[in-house]
C-alpha cells in the first residue's frame, strides 16, 4: 500500500467541522478504535534513523505486521506499507529480509508500546469511494511498562483519487484550529532516536578528502536503499544497485591517490563481486527491452518466442542476484563499506584543499579516455570499444563527484557512455541471439534477423562517433 498522509495538532478545544459540507464529499462514516501497537528497531535505532518503522498492531481486524518505509516532503508523508498478518512474538523472516541492508546483522527488539486511542471519519463521494481518512488520535506511548510521552494529532490520508478532496479537508481542519506539526510517524517519535547517525552524512566538500568521504557516504546510502528495492522487485532497482556498485568502484580508483586505507582494496572487490552478481539480470532486462524493439524496426516480428526463453533466463538470474544478497558475503560487504565509509584513512594529499588537488585527478580521467576514443576503429574489436565506455564512466563519475567544487561537468562524457552503451547492449545482444539461434534450430531465422539489425546498430554508432571524433 501507498500511504500520503499529513499530520496536523490539535489544540485544546478542536472541535471536528462537519467535513460532509465540503465541495465533492457525499457523506461521512465514522468508528472508534482502541490500538495497541508495538514497535520493533535495533538498539541504536537504525530503523527509526532512515526513516523507517516496524510495529505490530491489534484492535483492527487481524493482528498484522507492518513495515513503513521512508519518503516525506514538506508537510506530507508519502511513504509505502508493506504488511504480514501474523503473530506478535517474532518478526516475519520476509520483514527481515527486507532490513538487510539497514540491519547488517543487527538483532530487532520491541521497543516501545504505543496505545491510541483512534476515532476516524471516512469521506466518501457519491458512488461510495474512499477518499479521503481524517484519523483523530490520542496517543500514550510507554517503554519498558513506563509512561515516556503522550499528544494529540489528526493525520489526514489521502486516498487514491482523493487529491483535490483532501486539500479542501486540510483547509477546513486548519480553519477550525489545527496546526502545523512535526510530521515524524508516530513509531519514530515512540522508539527515539539516539544522538548519533548510523549511515555517515556527506561532507561538504573543502579539502580533497572530502570527496572521498561524500562518495563513500552517498554509495553507502545508495546501496541501503536500492538493496530493498531489488528485494521488493522495483523496477529499475537491479540496475540502480548495480550502478550503485560501479560508481563507488570507480570513484574509488579514480581518487585512489587521496585514499591510504588497506581496507580500500578488498572493497572494491567485493563491488565488483555484487555488481557482477546483478550483471545478469539487469543484461537479460535489457535484452528483451531491445528485443522488442528491434521487433518493430522494419517488418514486425514475432518475438513471443525468443522473449519466453530470455524470460525464463531473467528469471533465474534475478533468483540468483536475491541468493548473492542473501549469502554472508554480501553481509560481510554491507559492514566493510559501512566501516570505511565511517573512518576512511585518507593520504597526506588529501589533505590539500579540494581546489587545488581535483582538477587533475578528474582531467587524468578525462586523458584516459581521449586516448581509449582516439584508438577506436570502425572495424576494431568489441573488447576495444568497450574498454572505452569504461573510460567513458569513469571520467563521467570523477567529473560529477567533483562538480560540487569544479562546477557541473562537460556533457561529452556522458554523451559518450551513452552512445557507446549502446553499441555495448547492441553487441551483446547479437551475440545472445546467436546463440539462441545455436540452441533452438526452429528459431534461427527469427533471430539472425533479429541479430542483424542489432550488428546495423553497431555499425551506425562506429560511423556517428568516428564521424564526430
């Protein structure tokens, strides 16, 4: 489920205003609730810390589990639920699995014990839908069996379709007194947070140092984030992981001069390890992405076929990438980047002042790939042009991650990764249709032809950058 919801206080004396005159409200419902909710998080709180919440809850049809990711802008909460209906006394393995990367390991305790009692009004239109939920709640929240705070709110939820509705409601309920609050959840407020961060902030960047600090931070929060999207199946989340992977490995090297820590090494490859465990999956992705358009180049193909086998291959390569970031391994990982990202020992250049130090780090990449373009031939190997859309990365990310201190980058390394991604997935993809032409004889024809037009993309992106080079 999708939650945007906007908590306003209730002052003394708030009297709801009859939300059945508001223009496109039909009519109203109403019930009371007591709820009883207790909320799980690790001993330093890394859940509450990223803005997430764990609870159990009764008094609302059948005890459930709820996981409440993080996403909040301005005055509204705009974040995703994903429950479990099940029993209080353990967490849900498919919960924790979820936690993997905020948790590392970490053991999930009940930490506080919120009691609400809840009155809520449903607006509905004429046909009877839902749109919008005016929760009134008095709250107690206890640790330990010890009463630690209490308040009173309104939380205001949209429904789907309910935009335009929910903003009158909003105006009506702060006509009538309510006010702008904190909108922290309520399981965040309940568990605390302690004075220290679990992931690292990013510094700002003055000596040159910094930039290693604000990558490994930024890549550290990346791949928490994009870990659970690849264990939700969000689309586009393998590949978001995988970048996630790449750019740290690159920076990294890009900036190893500024790094002295023996730890560096072995992160990057163990990067390298996850990235090329997700490779697979994200390649077959983009396989049947280009194999349908190829399919209508020309006179349009059936590609029912070729999709189905690709389909089963991305199937068992995505159950292959979800094993890699289930194995103690990817644990092993997740804590090494979490501790350099925390105490990354730096070289004494690192030191100087970003100004000074940056320019040639990044133009050293730049040169790296002029002289891997100026070797490129129209009749060259793959491999070679390849190794240039490494380069091509590599002096895209050092430009970007020095953009803070060297203003936004040239757009040629970009346009560069780009089109010679392209001739990368265009390769690729010929090769594969050849060989699933090998292995499948009554298909052969639908994929040579298939495997031509991909081997005319390589062609024309040879002639487009050799023309512009």
């Amino acid at each position: 489920m999708r939650e945007v919801e906007t908590k306003l206080g209730v002052p003394d004396g708030f009297v709801l205003p009859h939300l059945v005159d508001i223009a496109g409200v039909d009519r109203v419902a109403t019930r009371a609730l007591r709820l009883r909710a207790t909320y799980w998080d690790t001993e330093d709180r890394r859940l509450a810390q990223g803005g997430l919440t764990l609870r159990h809850r009764t008094g609302e049809g059948r005890p459930r589990w709820t996981l409440k990711t993080a996403s909040s802008s301005g005055a509204e909460l705009d974040r995703e639920e994903i429950t479990v209906v099940a029993a209080g006394t353990r967490v849900p393995p498919a919960l924790v699995d979820l936690l993997t990367a905020r948790l590392r390991g970490a053991e999930l305790h009940p930490l506080a014990q919120v009691r609400t009692a809840r009155s809520t009004t449903l607006v509905l239109d004429g046909d009877g839908h839902e749109l919008v939920e005016v929760v009134d709640d008095q709250v107690t929240v206890l640790r330990a069996g010890e009463l630690v705070d209490g308040w009173h709110e309104l939380e205001v939820e949209q429904r789907a379709g309910g935009a335009k509705v929910g903003k009158r409601v909003l105006a009506a309920l702060v006509d009538a007194g309510a006010t702008d609050v904190d909108q922290t959840p309520k399981g965040i407020r309940a568990v605390g947070l302690p004075s220290t961060a679990d992931l690292p902030a990013a510094p700002a960047l003055r000596a040159a140092g910094d930039l290693v600090r604000a990558s490994l931070a930024t890549g550290l929060r990346a791949v928490v984030e994009h870990d659970l999207a690849v264990r939700r199946e969000v689309p586009d989340g393998v590949h978001q992981l995988r970048v996630s992977c790449r750019r740290l490995r690159s920076d990294l090297r890009t900036f190893r001069a500024l790094v002295d820590d023996p730890r560096a090494v072995p992160l990057r490859e163990e990067l390298s390890w996850l990235a090329d465990s997700l490779g697979a999956a994200r390649d077959l992705e983009v396989q049947r992405e280009r194999l349908h358009e190829r399919a209508h180049e020309g006179d349009v193909l059936d590609v029912r076929p070729l999709d189905a086998l690709l389909a089963a291959e991305q199937h068992a390569a995505e159950a292959a990438a979800l094993e890699a970031l289930r194995s103690p391994r990817y644990l092993v990982l997740l804590q090494l980047l979490h501790d350099v990202a925390g105490s990354v020992q730096l070289s004494a250049l690192a030191e100087e002042p970003a100004r000074e130090v940056l320019p040639d780090l990044v133009h050293h990449a730049a040169r790296r790939l002029d002289r891997a373009v100026r070797r490129l031939t129209a009749d060259g190997p793959d491999a070679d042009w390849h190794r240039a859309r490494i380069k091509a990365k590599r002096a895209r990310y050092a430009a970007e991650a020095a953009a803070p201190v060297l203003g936004r980058p040239s757009k040629r390394a970009k346009r560069l990764q780009t089109e010679l991604g392209e001739h990368q997935d265009a390769s690729v993809a010929a090769a594969r249709l050849v060989l699933l032409a090998e292995a499948h004889p009554e298909l052969g024809v639908l994929a040579g032809r298939l495997a031509e037009r991909e081997r005319q993309v390589v062609r024309s992106v040879r002639q487009t950058l050799l023309a512009r080079a």
